[in-house]
C-alpha cells in the first residue's frame, strides 16, 4: 500500500493561501509559516502530518498527496476544512 508523508498550512481563504504560496515560493519557510498562519493542530510542528495511506485524509487532500511531485507546493486545495497549502515531503508505492 502507498505511504507518504506530507505536511501543510490550513487556513480560511484562498487568497490568504495564495499569499502564503507566494511567499514560500519567495523563499520564505513552509514550517514558520505554518506555525504562524495556520489553524490545523499540526502547526505547532510545522504543518506535519506525519506518515500515512490512502484513505485517512479527506479525498481532495489525498488525490494531491498521492499525485503530486514530492518537494513541490500544492495548492491552494478546497476542503470541507478549508484551504490547504499541501507538500508531499516523501512517499513509497
């Protein structure tokens, strides 16, 4: 079964997550800004996730996690949550 791990920045709306991005593609740090901006429990380890299968996210979340490039942020993506900003930090097939 496929595994990856992810982490990710949840906030309100899409342009706060576009503006986010933009700043992480400035340069700026994914787990300093999650810790900042983002609302998910998971901010106080930087948007962490940890390790995980098909399945245990939401459908949106997963379908990203398990297409996309790993390295690369995703995003903004719509969940029932809101707005994520997602990076597939490593995943196993």
């Amino acid at each position: 079964m496929p595994r990856a791990t992810a982490r990710h920045i949840l906030v309100k709306t899409e342009s706060e997550a576009t503006q986010l991005k933009e700043q992480i593609e400035g340069g700026a740090d994914f787990a300093e800004l999650a810790k900042k901006h983002s609302s998910c429990p998971s901010s106080r380890n930087g948007g962490d996730l940890g390790t995980f299968g098909p399945g245990q996210m939401v459908a949106e979340f997963d379908q990203v996690v398990f297409s996309a490039p790993v390295g690369e942020v995703q995003g903004p993506v719509r969940t029932q949550f809101g707005q994520h900003l997602i990076e597939v930090t490593s995943r196993e097939d």
